[in-house]
C-alpha cells in the first residue's frame, strides 16, 4: 500500500520517527505539532542496541554517535552506604552479545537528528502550532482539525504523548493519573564530576528513591535524575518546572556524603511528574491508532520510553508496506507491538519496586546481586529484538 495520506499528531521523537518511517514507506505525511517551535527541554535518554539498530537502519546512526556517549558499564551502588553492589557491563560486552552498541545522549540531540531527517523528506509537510483538537471519521476517511485549519486523511497516528488529547477524544478511555512519584533533573558540566562519571551510568539505590546518571552531549555534560516516590510539590503536568536544590537534597535524605555532594553540585533543577494511563484495550479505533507514550506510557525505571516509540514506528511503516489497506495495516501493527509493550511497561513497574525496597528487603536483594558479582546487560528478549 502506497501513497496514503496520513495525518501525525505530535512531533516529539515518535511522530518524528513515524512520519520518518511512514514517507520512506511510500506514504504522504502530514505532521502537525503543538508547539511553535521546538525549544530544548528535556534531559538524557538511554538507548539500547535495539533502539541503536533502527537507528542505524535509517541512516542516523553515525550522526547521533558523534553526539551520544558509550558508557562502559551500569554501576549500582547503595545510596546510603554508598557500597558497590553490582557491575553491569556494556560497551563491547553488549555489543558482542546484542550485535550493537549501547548508548546514552541527550533528548534534545536525538529530537533535533530526526528533526532534520523530516525536513528533509519531501513526502512530509511539517506544521508547528497546529494543535489537534478534533477527529471525525467518516466514510473510510479521517478528518483531522488543528488550529492551522483541517485535514482529510486516509489514516491518523496519534503520537501526542501521555496526555494524548486524540486518545481521549478517540479512545474515551479516561484520564492520565499523578502516580505521586516525581524525576527531579539537572545538567552538570563533566568538569565538575569525578572522571570515573564519564564512561559509566551510576544507579544508586535508596528506599522509595534512586539516583541515575550518566554522559551526554560528547561527554560534556553529567545528565542526573533523581527518581522519588514522594514528590514533594503538587503534580503538574509537563516536563519543566523548576524544583529547588533543597527539595531534591531532601529527597534523598539519608543519602552517604559521596551522593549528596555529587546532587548538591548542580544548581538548575526541573521537576517532572510522572503520570500513568491503564493500558489502552485496544491501539486502533477505525482509522486512527495510537503510538509511543499516547498507547503505552510508562514509569522511566527501564529507560525506554524512546527506544518503544521508535520500534513503534518501524512496525507501523513495515505494516504499512506489507498492508493492502490502512484497517488492515493497523491491525496488525497491534498485533506486533501491543503484548511487547504491555511486558516493558509491567518490568518497568516491577524494578521501581526492586530498586526502591526498605530494610530489610533491600539487605536481601542486595545480598543476591553481591553473589551474582559482574555481568553482561540481560534480558534478550527486550536488547536482542530487531
Ligand atoms: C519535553 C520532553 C522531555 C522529556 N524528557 C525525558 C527524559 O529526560 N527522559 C526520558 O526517558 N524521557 C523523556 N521524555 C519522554 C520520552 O521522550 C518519551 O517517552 C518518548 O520519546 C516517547 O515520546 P512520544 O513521541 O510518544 O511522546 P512525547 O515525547 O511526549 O511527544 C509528544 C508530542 O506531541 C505534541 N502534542 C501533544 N498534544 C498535541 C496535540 N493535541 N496536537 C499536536 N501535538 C501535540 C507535544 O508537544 C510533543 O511534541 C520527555 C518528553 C518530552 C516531551
């Protein structure tokens, strides 16, 4: 199936990649964005050898390695004794094993690479300051209304986040919820950090809290998250209100001196509240199906949010290809990605449990880890796919 008009909502990095994806497979691409322009928001996002490989498969590759950095393990530690408790390797371990290499940039570095890749596909019209705000379907037609006028498709894409608008208004399957935890994020310049923090993700885990951080940017900033299950202010939705040094310190109360000092050190902190959907029942209504964090957010505690938008995308433009028709395509698109999704999103909430345990679990789970000693990063079944 060719030549089909299709409508994306949303040009965060899953619209982007879908309409990336969708032109290269033949399809006419009309992608509107909220916002007026694309300002730098955001803080770090891994990507594993699986989100590296369609990367790759799209040509960025090399692009956003100039830009990415290649840590060579996951360090975890204990926050409050700040003792070492497992090793995880990366680097040339993971790529001998997953056929790829593991990455950590900086959202804005890999939102401006497929930007540009837009741009530069003539089968894409970009529209910014183009809110959705309603859907009709009609006829095998869908007609799309955004505040830069309205637009008849074959087909409609829903990539507008969590807060998906054409979810609720499409899918009427209610609201996003606070989940009460919060990801309070800072930049630190690297010359501020010890060196170890340059080649290697530091976890450290506290109970109802852990600490993330890693390189970005060439290696010229440390991207540091602190992940709490108690946010302190009243939640918001958005990704960029400013949180003070003491309430994030504060956060992380009975942290070792090693983990305060290094948090103490940043001055610029954003608050982000982290909301939750139950899993939609189904991704496709009619003509219209959902992508990225409008059909599957999740809590960050598996870091791939991003890498599930871009496997989403391929799906959908390989579907597409395969398809004789648009109903048909969606089909199985949902088919592909739904149960794979429905499992991330599941891990993900298992490890906020794992890495935020109290005494005395935590002595348990830390004890198994210590025994376990150095290895290669698992899960085959999540780094291994594509
Ligand atoms: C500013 C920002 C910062 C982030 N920071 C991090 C981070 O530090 N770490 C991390 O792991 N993840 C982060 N995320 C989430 C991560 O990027 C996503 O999980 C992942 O990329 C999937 O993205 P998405 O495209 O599905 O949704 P999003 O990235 O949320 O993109 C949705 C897009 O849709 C647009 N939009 C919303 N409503 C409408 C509408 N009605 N009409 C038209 N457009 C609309 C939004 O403006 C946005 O551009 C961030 C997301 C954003 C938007």
């Amino acid at each position: 199936m060719k030549n089909q008009h299709i409508v994306v909502a949303g040009a965060g990095i899953g619209g982007l990649a879908a309409a990336l994806t969708l032109a290269r497979a033949g399809q006419r691409v009309t992608l509107l964005e909220r916002a007026a322009e694309f300002a730098e928001l955001g803080a770090g996002i891994q990507l594993g050898p699986h989100a590296i490989k369609l990367l790759s498969r799209w040509g960025l590759r090399e692009p956003l390695l100039a830009r990415a950095c290649l840590p060579e393990a996951i360090a975890v530690r204990d926050a409050v004794s700040g003792r070492s408790l497992s090793r995880i390797l990366l680097g040339q371990a993971v790529q001998a094993r997953y056929g790829e290499v593991y990455a950590s940039v900086r959202r804005a570095d890999l939102h401006a690479l497929l930007l540009q890749a837009v741009r530069d596909e003539p089968q894409v019209t970009l529209h910014c300051n183009a809110q959705v705000n309603a859907v009709h379907q009609d006829a095998g037609l869908v007609n799309v209304q955004s505040a830069q006028g309205s637009h008849s498709a074959d087909g409609l894409v829903a990539a507008d986040g969590v807060w998906s608008g054409v979810r609720s208004a499409v899918f009427n399957d209610g609201a996003p919820r606070a989940t009460g935890h919060a990801a309070y994020r800072a930049m630190l310049p690297m010359a501020q950090c010890p060196s170890a923090m340059a080649s290697s993700i530091g976890v450290w885990w506290g109970r109802d809290v852990h600490v993330v951080h890693y390189p970005v940017h060439s290696g010229q900033y440390l991207n540091l998250v602190v992940l709490s299950e108690h946010s302190a202010a009243r939640a918001v939705p958005g990704w960029a209100s400013p949180a003070s040094a003491a309430t994030v310190l504060a956060s992380v109360q009975g942290a070792c001196a090693e983990l305060k000092d290094l948090l103490g050190a940043a001055s610029a902190w954003y608050s982000w509240h982290l909301y939750d959907r139950p899993a939609a029942r189904s991704w496709v209504q009619g003509h219209v199906a959902l992508m990225g964090d409008a059909a599957h957010p999740m809590l960050p505690y598996l870091a791939q949010g991003a890498a599930m938008a871009l496997e989403d995308a391929q799906a959908l433009a390989d579907c597409t290809q395969a398809g004789e028709d648009w109903a048909g395509a969606l089909g199985a698109y949902e088919q592909q990605r739904k149960s794979r999704c429905e499992r991330v999103v599941a891990t993900a909430r298992r490890n906020a449990r794992i890495f935020h345990l109290g005494w005395p679990w935590a002595l348990a789970r830390n004890a198994v880890l210590t025994l376990q000693g150095t290895q290669t990063l698992g899960m085959p079944w999540l780094y291994g796919y594509g």
